[in-house]
C-alpha cells in the first residue's frame, strides 16, 4: 500500500493493491493505475525509471 493525494478529491489516503487496476512498464517507469476511494481513476509512476515520486510507500 501506499499513500495518495487524488486529484479529483484532494484528499490523501492509503491506496491498497485491491484498488489498482493495472501496472504498465513504460521507459519512463512503471504506471500505476488505481481507483481512488472517491471513485476517480488516478496514476502513480513509479520504478528505477521514475524520476521523482510524491509517494511515500507504508510497510504492511
Ligand atoms: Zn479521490
């Protein structure tokens, strides 16, 4: 899991791996789709690849 701030909803929650939709590898990192808890669909790039990254990952 990871944290999150929507920008549909501007809230910043906990994501799960139940919300992502589907994980993509692209040159520019992994893209992470997932489904906020308002409904909206949101991406997270991530990976060696990512630049730079606003997550702050949670350990379970
Ligand atoms: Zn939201």
């Amino acid at each position: 899991m990871f944290t999150h701030t929507c920008t549909v909803c501007a809230r910043r929650q906990l994501v799960f791996t139940s919300q992502i939709t589907s994980m993509t590898n692209t040159e520019a990192g992994i893209v992470v789709l997932f489904d906020c808890w308002c409904g909206a669909e949101q991406t997270w790039l991530t990976g060696k690849s990512a630049r730079t990254t606003r997550r702050t990952p949670v350990a379970a």
